[in-house]
C-alpha cells in the first residue's frame, strides 16, 4: 500500500492463468449466506520471504462467479498469525490495507504499526491478498508505464489524445480478459472473505480495514450482517459515492484544504516567506504553477510543469508543515537552485497494481460515458476547483468500462462498526466518513480533530483513538455516541508519516 509516495512527475497507479472462456456480463445477485461453506480447511504451509518463519499460508480456490461455483476459480492466497493466547482467542481478525489494489498477506506481521498485544493475543489474525492483487490470481493487462495513470489533467488540446490513451487501456484489459474481468469486484471480494471464514470454521467474521477497506468492510456488512463481528474501519469512504463521485472529493475537499493552508502560511511568514495573507499565500503558489507551465521545474533528477505541481502537491495540503515546506522547496528550484527530490519522485505501481485499482474501481459501479460530459465538466470544474478539478472531473478508463455485473451495494444497515478518521485526511476525506456513519446507524465515527495523515490506528496520531480501538477489539463495547478526540503532540523533528504504514501503496493523489 504506500510508505509516502507524494510526487511524482507522471501519475500512475500501482496473467489470469486457468481461467475458463468469457462469461458474459450477468444481473445482480444475491449474496450467499452460505458463501464458501463448502471450503475444505485450508493447507497450511510455511509462508514465502520476507515473512517470518512462524507465518503460514494457504490458497484458497474460489469460484470466479459465485452463481457457477462449479466453474472457474481463481486463487485467494491467505495467512495467520495464531493467536498468542489460546486462553483468551475470540475468533479471526481480517485485515485489507487499501488502495483497491494493496497487498493484505504480510499485515498480520507489520512492524511499523503492530497490532497492540491486546488484540493478537485474542485473534488468529489474517492477512489476504484479494482477488486480482499479488498471489491471488492477479490481473495485469499488459500496460505500458505511461499507461498506468489513473488521472490525467484536462486541456483543450491534449483532451482527444487522452481519450485515445484511456479507451486503450480499457480495450486491452477486454482483450486479455474478456468478461471475466468484471468478477474482480468488490462484492466478490467480499464473498470470498465469507469464504475465508467458512473454510477456517469460523461463525463470524472481526475485520480492521483501511481505506478502499473501510468500502470493503462495509459491503462485507451488509452482504452479512449475521456474519459480521467487530468491526473497524479506518479512514473511510461514503458507498454511496463509490467511485466517480468519491473521485470528485479531491477537486472539492482539495480546495478547502489548499484555502486552510493559505491561511495558516500567512499566519506563519515569518518562518515560510511565502505571504503574509492568503490572498498573497496564493498568488506565491500559482506564479510557481504558471512559471512550470511555461518551464517545468526540475526538483531532484524530475522535472515538474504545473499540471503535474498541483497533483503532486494536492495531497499535501492537508498537512499545514508539510506543504509549506514542499512549496519553499518549489520556489527554490524554480529559481534555479538545487533541490533534493520529493519523497517518492518517479515511483509508479506496478502492471498488476493498475489493473487490479482499475478493474475494481470501473467495476463496482458504473461510470458515466459521455465523453463530451466530461469535457465539458472539467472545463467548469477547473475553474471552480482550479487545484485539482481539471483531474477529477476529467476523462477516466471507467468511462470505456463495460457495464458492471451487479449493482453498486447500497449500504443501509444496524451492524455495529468503529469508523475513525482524521479531521484532515487527503485520501478518504471527512464528509466520506461521515456519509458511511450515516448510512450505518450502529456503528460510531471517532474523528481526531485537526488530525492530519492518511490512517489513524496505530499510527501515533491520537492515543484517545487508538484507545478507544483496542478496547472495542478486546472488550466488544462501542462508544455510547460519536467521540471527537484530540491528535497527539507531533512528534520530536516534525509530523507524523502523510500515510499510515499498513495502508496499501498507492499512486500519488490516488484513492487508498
């Protein structure tokens, strides 16, 4: 998932072998109940490098399409961390670290932001890699670097070029997969962790989600509320903005922060020098931004033109430090001095982590295909939202996706459920979390207020949450009613990690 991918000059994201011919698109069905209660137990084996000796894994064989659990299957590799006290074990502890795209298999073993002993003394703790993702039949669609780029910025003369480049990508995922592709969805990620339990002998499931995972959490909730034990979800997204609308939130929320920033950069002259209003904050900004238009700035061994500033730097605005340090570094470079590169600078996911982060999100739910909509809504949007609305509003491959299998989950239900989140997160913003609270009556939103990051628990943003998690993990018991806490001090040499360790990695100004 992502360590701190901030910059990068060109944006990305991060073979189906067995498979049977195409399926064909289908209508919605019914969740089993009874999903994967035919698994067999699984055949443990000692876990690949770098995991530790004591880890074991196992794969799983999973129907393709749950209506034709006698046709094709892929693979759903699993680990576990066996309780550490067979006295006090509850049960299993599922983790997802986001993106859609990252990587669960190594979580239950993460040293950056280990689970509290508390929990893994209770939980046989395990880790998944979803279907599409990693060892579980992962999907690569055989695209180019240039290629694996989840947003590009509208301009009138570029607008027909990145037409053609996202319609091919859309084109060679179909032809490498047919129909099967739209199995790699999240509700089918959901019945296979259904699966998962049956085949470990489980009645319920206890899961900690982060991200794309607090989605994942919540469809798994309401396919099976009875199957469904204590559950966290760490910062969080709204299901009913799932996906194209969610996007929207980094043109909007991206906005807000960039004014917050403004104000506070003001108030901090005397350190930043870059305005001593907010007014003046951002005309600094936007001269560096028309300055790399006409020059692209070299930061490190990349060169940046505006385009590619305001994506890169867009996350960074939700942390007040941070960004007025990245923009001093800009204004330094685009004077001619020599800067170190940004943190992450020219790092890309991979072939399978695009097309896995494609798959799901063009294939949860559809998206709108009138391409000449989305010309005209960048335009209007980037004027509106001249930080990041030209991304956000543009042209993606969802909008040469064929149509989804199923209908997006709309989730409504009583499942008891943890949601946190930072006030200031720049991936899953604080109106996403707030939606998902709604749509779960039952469940509790613990907000640490003015906290920034990506990813609460566990990752020294506010032990008032991080409490409050552990509790509910080990004891069972929900706040009374939402809990707004305090963010800890920062830390001895400035702030806290943008993203939380176990959160998957991830293109930069990209989802999870």
């Amino acid at each position: 998932m992502q360590k701190r991918r901030v910059l990068a000059p060109a944006l990305a994201v991060g073979a189906l072998a067995g498979l049977a011919p195409a399926l064909g698109a289908a209508p919605a069905i019914a969740a089993p109940a009874n999903a994967g209660t035919r698994q067999t137990a699984p055949d443990w084996k000692r876990c690949d490098p770098p995991l530790p000796d004591s880890a074991r894994c196992a794969t799983l064989k999973l129907p393709l399409d749950y209506r034709k659990p006698g046709g094709p299957t892929v693979d759903v590799e699993i680990s576990r961390r066996t309780a550490g006290d067979p006295d006090l074990r509850r049960g299993i502890l599922l983790l997802n670290p986001g993106g859609p795209s990252g990587s669960g298999l190594g979580m239950p073993w993460d040293t950056e932001a280990p689970l509290p002993k508390a929990v893994t003394d209770r939980y046989d703790v395990i880790g998944f890699d979803p279907r599409g993702v990693g060892a579980s039949t992962p999907l690569t669609c055989e695209l180019p670097p240039e290629q694996r780029q989840p947003w590009l910025p509208y301009k009138p003369e570029t607008f027909q070029r990145t037409v053609t480049e996202f319609r091919g990508v859309a084109e060679k995922c179909r032809a490498k997969y047919g129909d099967d592709i739209l199995h790699f969805n999240t509700r089918n990620t959901a019945r296979d962790m259904d699966a998962i339990r049956a085949a470990l002998g489980e009645r319920k499931t206890s899961f900690l989600g982060y991200s794309y995972g607090t989605y994942l959490g919540a469809v798994y909730a309401e396919m099976f509320p009875h199957r469904t034990d204590r559950m966290v979800l760490d910062s969080a997204v709204d299901p009913d903005l799932a996906w194209q609308k969610d996007t929207h939130l980094y043109a909007t929320e991206g906005q807000r922060a960039f004014s917050r920033w403004t104000k506070w950069a003001a108030k901090n002259a005397d350190r930043y020098g870059l305005g001593t209003t907010p007014a003046e904050v951002s005309r600094t900004f936007w001269k560096l931004v028309r300055q790399a238009d006409r020059k692209p700035v070299l930061i490190g061994e990349h060169r940046y033109d505006g385009a590619q500033l305001r994506s890169a730097l867009r996350p960074a605005f939700y942390s007040l430090k941070e960004a007025s340090e990245l923009v001093v570094s800009v204004r330094k470079a685009a004077a001619g001095e020599t800067v170190p590169g940004f943190p992450g600078a020219g790092m890309a996911m991979d072939d399978n982590g695009h097309s896995s982060f494609t798959a799901i999100t063009c294939g949860d739910a559809p998206w709108t295909r009138n391409v000449q909509g989305y010309r005209a809504a960048a335009e209007r949007n980037a004027a509106r939202y001249p930080l990041y609305g030209d991304h956000a509003f543009n042209v993606t491959p969802c909008t040469f996706w064929d149509k989804p299998v199923e209908k997006p989950t709309r989730v409504r239900n009583g499942v008891g459920a943890l949601i946190l989140q930072n006030e200031w997160d720049s991936q899953t913003p604080l109106i996403g979390a707030q939606g998902l609270r709604s749509h779960m009556k039952n469940a509790r939103l613990v907000t640490v207020d003015e906290g920034e990051g990506h990813g609460v628990y566990q990752a020294k943003r506010s032990a008032c949450a991080d409490d409050l998690t552990t509790a509910y993990l080990v004891g069972g018991t929900l706040p009374a009613k939402d809990v707004t806490c305090a963010k800890d001090p920062a830390p001895a040499g400035g702030s806290a990690e943008p993203v939380h360790p176990a959160i998957a990695e991830a293109a930069p100004g990209t989802l999870r």
